[in-house]
C-alpha cells in the first residue's frame, strides 16, 4: 500500500488539534453501542488507513468537520448550548462558560463576542476562530441567524471565524451523529428500515472517504449537495437513529480502504460506472427495482428544444447567425450514459435558389464533400455538409450544466431530431449521477417480494465492496 495514495486525508487528520481520548468522545452520543463502535472505527481506521505513523504518534479523532454553509451569509449569530458549554477564544482559552447566549458578530474580517449580559468578550482576526464546546455528551448547540429566526441544533463543538469577508462555521462532530444528520435529509425517514440502513452505511463510508477534502477551507465535507446533505439534531428521527445503530461502525473498502461509497436519487434502471468499468463503484442494472425487469424502464423525462432555443444555449464560440443542424451522441459509458456529443453548425441557408443556378454555399468540392473545422482544429471529410461547417464535441455534463441539473435530470438520455427545422427532443431516465447506490431502487428491494436487507441492498450496488464488520458482536461472532 503506497503511503502517498491518501496524503491529503493524512494532512487533515495530523492538523487536527490535540484532546486527551476523554474529550476526543465528549460529544458523542450516549446511544447504545455508539461509544464503544466509534472507539472501534479508530482503531479499524489505524489499521486501514497508511497514516500509520500520524495516527499512531499524534491523535485520531473519528470526528468529522463539517462546513455550514447556510451560516456564510450572516453578519451575527447567536448561540446557545444545552445544558451547557464553554466559549475558547482563538488561543484555546475560556472566556465565557454556561448555556449563553453567546452573540458572535462580523466585523470585516475579524469576529467579536458578548455574553449574554452584552459584555464584549474579545475578537478573533481572520483564520482564528471562537470554539463553543462541552464535555458532556448530551449537549446540544444552537445557533440563530438573527431574532425571529429559526433555530439550529447541532452535537458536538462549533467554531466560528471570518475568512473571505464571511462566516466560516464548522461543526465538529462525532462519526455516527454526523450520520444521524444525515439520513433523513438524503433518504427520508419513511423509507424501509433496511434502506435506511444501506443509507447509513453508505453516507458512513462516504465521510470517511472525504476526510481531508476541503482541507483549504479547514473542513472535511460540506452539509449540501457538495458532500451530502447534512442537518445536524434537527434530521434525527427514530427510524435513522435505529438504522445508525444497528449499523454501528460499518462501512465497505476495497483494498482496505473506504470506498468513494457514491448514490444517487434514482439511476433510472443501471447506475453509472467509476472511471473504469471495474472501479467501485462499478454499473448495475437495478431495472427490476424499478418495476422493469424485462428491459429498461421507459422514460421518465423529456425535454424538447426548438432549435433557436438550443442554439442559444449552446452557441458559445459559434459565428452569429451558424444554424444548429444537428445534435448526435459520439460516445456513451458501458451503462448507456451520454458522456459526448458532436454538434454539426451550419452557415444561414439561403433561399431557395433558383433552376439551374446553385448558390455559392451549395457548392461542393470536386470530390463532392467539404472540410470541416473540428473543435480541436483538426479537418474531416464529411459529406454532403455545406462549406464552413462547424462541428462541436460538447460533453452531455456540461449540456446538463447548461440546461440545469434539476431540469436535464440525467445523462441518461436519447436524442432526436425528426426535421432540419422541428425540435431537438431529449428523452432520459433517472435523476442525478447515477453513481452507486440508487435510493428509489434500495427502497424497492427493501419491501416485498423481495424483502432484502441492507447487506443484499449494499452487495448489490457496490458490487466488488468489503462490509467491513468492526466488531466481533457486529460480525454476529
Ligand atoms: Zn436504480
């Protein structure tokens, strides 16, 4: 195992501040199970990971960083912590203790404190930051954008900082709460209990497979789209509180190591490969899942473009006045997934023209094709294409971009153009990347008839994983 294969999970954790093992759990939760299996993913992470020497001689924390992004904007927050907590100043001393509030505000690029009498605590400058934390597991801390407006519950502990002229907020919080924010948000607290937990296990995986990814802005993941939506006390449920539980400390490798475990909302019948046909995630037909075991699913969405309207979009670069013709797709992945497509602009076509008098632009070449400018500046015979064709590989990503990922769901599509002057017409399956597990599919196999549990649920979209069981009791030894 090279030691350089994850070196910048190996930065993120050996920056990591230094707590005796007691505070290293201080926010965990009392659940049962969780303690011991957060104790057990430090260990199993010692022996899967090749930072041997950083987590072994300095300190790993299963803790996640989690960037709230929906706090950047605020000039003032306020905070409170239940039972209670205290508030360290940028040098790691107390200056403030009990359940607040505690009111943070921004000031260009420095963040000052008051108590809750309105004494001003101090500033910290840009790239330092206030930390509210306890030690007491249960404690919740809440953060208000302002009066009036809503409040947000989060475990573990809260630093806050200016960088950029904004807010940086980061929760810092223990693996198996982090999840627990996590699962209503990306799955839903009504889905099948065994979908749930394929859920858990998944976005588990996925955590420790981003540690160190926003490393630059002092985080691991983001609580949006980003990473995986995260919502910290105010996502949990029972049934994803139940689902965390009972999948306490699993996760799936390959080769050892935490897989880029990847999913989606609906892959409309097959997910998409990783980068190579055997990366895993690899592509799996899942359309019995989705109510089509005989074949694909039909489509599930259509987008139909006048071709001005397509034109527009895609015109980028192109002469004014060049005419979209024609839009073809050149390449697909082994699951159907439109990776390019080669767009053929052609110069205002004339009138009519009259008998016997062909116009310039009709004029063909002695071999009867033309030179066509590629994007990449190369030249092709291509009959029967008019002169000063243009032809365009765009990628069906950056269409999708383009349109809107929430409007184009997919890369699954089809694409087709009746008449030089009718509609482009796009038809697709799915909603999303595709990648991994498919949450609509997951949920499916969790109900009758088939009734698979999240074992099944994960073998079947991470084909080529390890579920790595962390404890002999986990393992049912
Ligand atoms: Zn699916």
């Amino acid at each position: 195992m090279s030691s350089d294969m994850c070196s910048s999970k190996l930065q993120a954790l050996c920056h990591r501040h230094v707590a005796c093992p007691s505070e290293r759990f201080a926010a965990v939760s009392c659940a049962n199970g969780t303690l011991s299996s957060l104790l057990c993913i430090c260990l199993i992470l010692a022996l899967l990971l090749p930072a041997r020497t950083c987590i072994s001689g300095e300190e790993f924390t299963a803790r996640m960083r989690v960037g709230l992004s929906r706090f950047a904007s605020a000039s003032e927050l306020t905070l409170r912590a239940e039972p209670g907590a205290r508030l360290l100043d940028a040098q790691g001393r107390e200056r403030a203790a009990g359940s607040g509030p505690f009111v943070l505000s921004r000031e260009g690029r420095s963040v000052s404190a008051r108590d809750a009498q309105g004494h001003v605590l101090g500033s910290v400058p840009e790239g330092g930051f206030w930390r509210l934390q306890s030690d007491e597991a249960a404690t919740v801390l809440s953060l208000t954008l302002g009066h009036g407006a809503a409040v947000h519950h989060y475990r573990g502990g809260l630093e806050i900082g200016a960088s950029g002229g904004r807010l940086r907020v980061i929760d810092e919080v223990g693996l198996e709460d982090y999840v627990r924010g996590v699962i209503g948000p990306e799955m839903g607290s009504r889905a099948p209990l065994e979908a749930l937990k394929a859920q858990a296990v998944a976005s588990r995986t996925f955590a420790l497979n981003s540690l160190g990814h926003w490393t630059t802005d002092g985080y691991d993941l983001r609580d949006s789209t980003d990473s995986q939506v995260y919502s910290g006390v105010e996502a949990e449920r029972p049934e994803c509180d139940r689902a965390v539980r009972e999948t306490a400390g699993l996760i799936l490798t390959v080769a050892g190591r935490p897989i880029s475990a990847f999913f989606c909302a609906d892959c409309g019948g097959v997910t998409a490969p990783g980068s190579t046909p055997d990366e895993c995630p690899r592509s799996v037909n899942d359309a019995d899942a989705h109510g089509s075991a005989a074949g694909p699913p039909p489509p599930a969405w259509t987008l139909t473009f006048p071709p001005h309207k397509l034109a527009t979009l895609l015109g980028h670069g192109v002469p004014v006045g060049m005419e979209l013709m024609d839009v073809a797709v050149t390449e697909t992945d082994v699951s159907g997934r439109v990776r390019k497509l080669r767009l053929t602009w052609i110069p205002p076509r004339p009138p009519l023209p009259s008998k016997g008098k062909p116009s310039a632009t009709e004029k063909r070449g002695a071999s009867g094709s033309v030179d066509v400018a590629l994007a990449q500046g190369e030249t092709k015979k291509e009959p029967p294409l008019p002169p000063g064709t243009i032809l365009r590989d765009v990628t069906a990503v950056s269409l999708r971009t383009l349109v809107g990922a929430d409007t184009f769901r997919s890369t699954l599509f089809t694409v087709s153009h009746a008449s030089a002057d009718g509609p482009f017409i796009f038809e697709g399956r799915g909603w999303g990347h595709g990648r991994g597990l498919c949450q609509i599919g997951a949920m499916a196999l969790a109900l009758p008839p088939r009734s698979f549990d999240f074992r099944a649920i994960l073998s079947r979209y991470y084909a080529g994983a390890k579920l790595t069981p962390l404890t002999s009791s986990q393992e049912g030894e």
